[in-house]
C-alpha cells in the first residue's frame, strides 16, 4: 500500500471502565478496510468457543480476527489462562513485527496485563510490550484496548482514550445484549 512510505504508524490505546473500547477499535478496522487497509485483530480474553456478532461480520470484510483466551478468568484454572497468553502472545507479537498488517488489534490486552489473581509477567511481559511499541514496524498501527491500560503503555502510546461509565444498563439487572455485547 502506498501509505505504508509516507505515514508513521500510531499506537493508539483505548481503556476504562466504560462499554466502547473493543468497538471503537472494530469501528476503526471497518474504517481501516474501506481504505483498502490490511487488518488483523486478536483478542486475549475471548475463547474460540464462543462466536462473536463482530467476528462474523469482519471475516465477510476479510479481516482475520483469532481469540487467543479461554474466556473470563474465573472460567478456568491459572494454568490454563497462563499457557494461552504463553501461546498466545508469541502469535500477536509476530503478525505486528511482520509488517503483513496495515493494523494490528490486541484487544482485552490491557486486561490481560492487569490480571492479579496469578502470575503473568512471565507469558506476557509489560517490558515485551513496551519494546513492540518502541519497536513495530514504521507504517503498523497498533490498537490496543481493554480496561486498566498500565501506566506505562499510556505514556507510549501516541492516542489514549478512557471509556467512562456514566450509567449502564448492568446496573438495573440487564443481562448482556446479543448484538450489543456479542
């Protein structure tokens, strides 16, 4: 793509407590691929399990989107959550440091980043993710999202937009929407 020599690739980081963050970066991927963009999303916390509204809707645009988690962090042992962020974040490092994408998402990062009930600096270290922003490719935008973006991802990334909740539905008892959450 004729962009890639002549626009510096961002990092843009999207995180807080508030609905939003994974779809304002599905909304800049559509964006994304109606410029004739290369497009590949991850997504730590999600499982292959389940199907997704936005999965389904991308892959007809092309973009190839990989679940790399194994769902919430109450659903299964530590282990478990541990050997898929170990094999998981190898997959997403490379697909950013092969420069094959325009944009590269790694969504529900930031969550996996904060998870305190077990280890996971060892399989998902801040300092590597820090070194893939210092370090990805000139033309690759990198999106990351999720909730309690660390400190320091913050300060690397050239955009950082919070998600505040004001008022949410969870709140008078409503369920997760199809269509809406998934």
């Amino acid at each position: 793509m004729s962009g890639k020599s002549k626009q510096k690739g961002l990092t843009l980081v999207y995180t807080g407590d508030g609905k939003g963050k994974t779809t304002s970066a599905i909304g800049l991927a559509v964006r994304a691929v109606g410029r004739g963009m290369k497009v590949k999303i991850y997504q730590f916390i999600k499982s292959p399990e389940r199907t997704y509204g936005e999965q389904i809707a991308l892959s007809k645009l092309g973009v190839e989107m990989e679940q790399l988690g194994i769902g919430f962090t109450w659903t299964k042992t530590p282990e478990e959550h541990r050997e898929a962020l170990r094999i998981g974040w190898p997959k997403a490092k490379e697909a950013v440091m092969s420069g094959k994408y325009d944009i590269v998402v790694l969504d529900e990062l930031n969550n996996a980043l904060s998870i305190q009930g077990f280890p996971v600096d060892d399989v998902l270290p801040l300092t590597e993710v820090l070194e893939l922003i210092r370090n990805k490719p000139e033309h690759v935008h990198l999106v990351i999202t999720g909730r309690n973006a660390p400190e320091q991802v913050q300060v690397a990334a050239d955009l950082v937009s919070v998600v505040h909740a004001e008022k949410h539905y969870y709140d008078k008892g409503i369920p997760a929407v199809k269509g809406v959450e998934f």
